[in-house]
C-alpha cells in the first residue's frame, strides 16, 4: 500500500479522537448561600468600626466537578470571601478526599476577595478591631463555612452527568492600576483579559460559564454584605442565562481597583460590563476543550526578608492600632519560638485541559506582572492565570513592584501579620515552581 494513503487517514483517526476526548466530559455543579445569618464584621477594611447591616446581595460557594475520559475527578471552587486560609483549606482538603476520593491537586479553592464579605479564620487579623463578642460569631460563621465547602463539593461530585466544554477569552476595560493613584510617575499594567469557561450539556444548552478578571472587588465600603463587582457579574449572567450557574475566578489583580468607585451603581455597572464580556464571548466562536485533565500542585518556600527585634520594638507606640497589634504580635512569637518563620509554604497549582488551555492557580494577592510573564511564557491563547487560591496570607509582589515599595511591594504584610517584606528572589521562585508543574502536565 502507498504510504502516502496512511497520512489523511492518520489524520482522520487523529480528529476522531479529539472529538470523542471532547465529548466525554462530565460536569457537575452545585452552590450554597453563605450569607451570614447575623451582623458579622465585615473583611478587607481596616477602618470599619462595628458589624455588618444588612445584606445587598447573597453571597454564595459554588463548585464544578469535572471528569475527564480516564475516570479521574476533579472539582473547582469559587466563593464570595476574602480568602481561604490553612486553618480552613486544610480540614476541607481532608474530608473532600475522605469522603469523595479527591486528592489535593484536583481540588481548587478560589475566592473573589470581596470587602463586602465576613471576616473568616485569621486572616487580615492585625487590621481589625473586633470586640470579644464579635470573635465568637466570626469563628461560628466559619466553622459553618468549612463544612458548606465540603458540602457543595458534595453535591457537586454527585450532579455528575455528560457535558461538553468550550474556550475562549474576552476583554473588559474597567481595572486600573491603583499604584498609579497619588504616584502618577508609576507604570500602570493590568490584566484586562476575561477567561471563559463554558460547561454545556449535550443538547447545547449552558450548565455553568466559569469566568476570570484581574481585578479587586473594591467598589465598596459600607456595612452591606455583597460580592460587590464579581457578585453582580454573576446574578447578571445567570438571569441572562437560566438554569445556568456562573463562577468567577479572581485574576493577578492585587494592584489593580475598579475605578472610580464606592457607589453601589458603579459596581452594578461594572458587573454588567464584566457579564457582557462573557456573554459576548460565548455567543462567539470558541474552541472545544478536550481531556485529559492533568493537574499539580505544590508548596514553596518563599523567603522574608530579615528583620530585627528592634524594627518590631519601635512600632509599639505607634498611633495607628493596627501597627501596635502587630508589634505586639511578632514580639510574642519571638518571646515564645525565639525565632520568627524565615518563609511561607506558598501553594501553586496547574491544571491543564488536553491540549486546550491551562489554568495557573496561585496564593496570595499577586500583582498583575505574574499574570503577564507567565501568559508570555507560555501562551497568550491559553493560559489563564488566578490569584487568591487556596491561601490567601500576603501580597505577592513582583521584582518590580518590591523595588518600589508601597502598600503591595511590602507595606501590607502588617496587615497580615507576615514578619516583612518577601526577598528579591520572590518572582523567580513563583515562576520556577509554575513552570516546573506546567512541565509535569502536559
């Protein structure tokens, strides 16, 4: 036989494959209201003096399940907080694999780092005044939260049923770089990209529609608990899509605010416009998305810089209580440990979709620069790239961003209670350790 007659017929058997690999998903969805059932204090401003009132918006946890053709299950979480932290991710990373079987790098837990939402676990701890009777509401709210996590995986896992996948990417013009507030002279990038995953059943019809941007859900200020930007992307989507459920992802925006704001107008319209983009990307052509999906995932040291006990010793007096707190705070741990950690376990995880796209999950409150490097790196097409996953404990400043200092170059690990600012070699470690997991899933 010619072996010129092998090359189409390769070629067919090739397509063949693509196209079954792409019909043999099954997607499961499911989501739980999380709305504090009393006045809360609320997360993300230091200057909130009392508890929450009233509520804009519910504030949701949602989840999509996903099995590829080999059998292997593997679930997405998005949710209306501030963040998770190891004192709520570990015990939900347990019991998902005790009761479902999932192992910890098919298991992805985004937040939209909402400041209209309640304050969960310790994070953000030195930034808050919160009198003892409100401590006792914060830990019953999340302790409740840890197991509607568990829960709504649950449910997701056994909504399974076929479904079909598609790509593609929009764009929104809203973010803007916040260091350029005051600091004109500053360089402005952002991440205006929106990342659209669509989840289909078999006859066409939309199941969920998981979409991204870069940028934080800052719009608001007040007393009303809301998913203030992200949340109304979503209750517009999902009204313009019934039966639908949408999840955002948070992108690398930690320097990047929606501008102007503080109206609750504004971030009505700003989720409209981050909805349109979505919704103008699923009506346009998009790519179909086939398994396997591969996932990875791993912590890595990032190292603080060194600090002195006298750096803690002189912000005792300092008129702002947040600083004293947390001077008080490392002094302890130094009197207790003798020593202050050296570095935080920094989680990065990678999942790749065939041959498709992949999404990079990381920790933290990452400026846009990662976003652009790693997109550079690896693709522009098809390379989504998150924060706030799975831990959010710091600003994670690029090279650039250290150097020049300011509230996300180092100025906010006060808030956080992290000893000091990261070392120089902060971007290069990221971005080994995600390259090192992309290569270990392809």
């Amino acid at each position: 036989m010619n072996p010129r007659r092998f090359v189409p017929l390769i070629i067919l058997l090739l397509l063949v494959g693509a196209a079954l690999s792409a019909q043999s998903w099954k997607a499961g969805v499911a989501r739980v209201d999380i709305t504090p059932r009393e006045p809360t204090w609320m997360a993300g401003y230091a200057a909130r003096t009392k508890p929450s009132q009233g509520v804009l918006q519910p504030i949701y946890v949602k989840a999509l399940a996903l099995q590829d053709e080999t059998g292997a299950t593997s679930v997405l979480v998005t949710s209306d907080i501030l963040g998770f932290t190891p004192s709520m991710t570990n015990p939900i990373v347990q019991q998902v694999e005790v009761k479902y079987g999932i192992k910890r790098a098919r298991l992805a837990l985004t937040s939209s780092h909402t400041h209209s939402g309640p304050v969960t676990g310790q994070l953000l701890r030195p930034a808050y005044q919160i009198p003892k009777e409100q401590e006792e509401v914060v830990r019953r709210y999340t302790d409740r939260l840890v197991g509607q996590v568990v829960e709504v995986v649950g449910a997701a896992v056994q909504n399974l049923g076929p479904a079909t996948l598609e790509f593609e990417q929009g764009l929104a013009g809203f973010a803007v770089n916040r260091r350029r507030v005051g600091l004109r002279h500053l360089p402005g990038p952002v991440d205006q990209d929106v990342p659209v995953l669509a989840v289909k059943s078999p006859d066409g019809k939309l199941r969920a529609v998981v979409f991204g941007y870069a940028c934080h859900a800052t719009t608001l200020d007040g007393y009303e608990i809301s998913g203030d930007w992200p949340g109304f992307a979503q209750v517009a989507l999902e009204k313009e899509y019934p039966g639908a459920l949408a999840l955002f992802i948070a992108g690398c925006g930690a320097d990047t605010n929606p501008l102007p704001r503080r109206t609750v107008a504004l971030a009505r319209m700003y989720g409209d416009i981050a909805a349109e983009a979505v919704a103008q990307t699923l009506k346009a052509k998009m790519v179909s998305v086939a398994g396997p999906l591969k996932t990875a995932f791993d912590l890595v040291d990032l190292p603080f810089a060194k600090t002195t006990r006298q750096d803690y010793e002189k912000l005792l007096n300092n008129s702002h209580f947040m600083y004293r707190a947390y001077a008080r705070q490392m002094l302890d741990t130094l009197d207790r440990d003798g020593k202050l950690p050296s570095g935080y376990p920094y989680p990065v995880q990678v999942w790749q979709f065939g041959n498709s796209f992949k999404i990079v999950l990381l920790g933290g409150e990452v400026v846009v620069d990662y976003a652009l490097r790693l997109k550079a790196a690896h693709g522009w097409k098809n390379t989504w790239v998150a924060g706030y996953s799975n831990d959010v404990f710091a600003y994670i400043p690029s090279l650039r961003v250290l150097k020049e200092g300011g509230y996300e170059g180092g100025g906010a690990m006060v808030a956080y209670g992290q000893p000091g600012p990261f070392r120089t070699a902060v971007e290069e470690i990221v971005v080994e350790k995600v390259d090192e997991l992309a290569g270990a899933t392809k």
